[in-house]
C-alpha cells in the first residue's frame, strides 16, 4: 500500500526537480516564466493537501500518561 506521507514525500521530490528543470526550460525558451511558476505552484498545492491528509492519519498522541491523568 502506498501510504500517503509516502505521497507527499514524492510531491515534494517532484517540486525540488521542476524547480530544477523548469529554470532550465525557461532560459532555453521553451517554457515561460509565467507557465514554470504556475505548475509549481500547483505541485505545491497538491503538496499541502497531502500534508493535511498525512497530518490527520497521524495517530494522536496522548496528552498525558496513565501516572499523570487528572
């Protein structure tokens, strides 16, 4: 099963490569500034939808021990 912070993990690989990639493409022409950033931004997007999800499949932790509950 692929988890999703295993998910999000992957979205923030790809964010870090496009980043790379796309200032290269821009400064061949083949990609304008406008069109790098704005895919970027959408991979960020998705990225911070993945971290809400992870986030709330994340098991709670107990605020307090058995020695210390009220």
């Amino acid at each position: 099963m692929i988890s999703t912070t295993d998910k999000l993990r992957c979205v923030l690989r790809e964010i870090s490569y496009r980043k790379h990639v796309y200032r290269r493409r821009v400064a061949d022409g083949f990609m304008t500034e406008a069109q790098a950033n704005r895919e970027i931004e959408l991979m960020e997007a998705i990225a911070i939808d993945y971290r809400t999800m992870a986030a709330a499949e994340a098991p709670q932790t107990e605020m307090f021990t058995e020695k210390e509950r009220p």
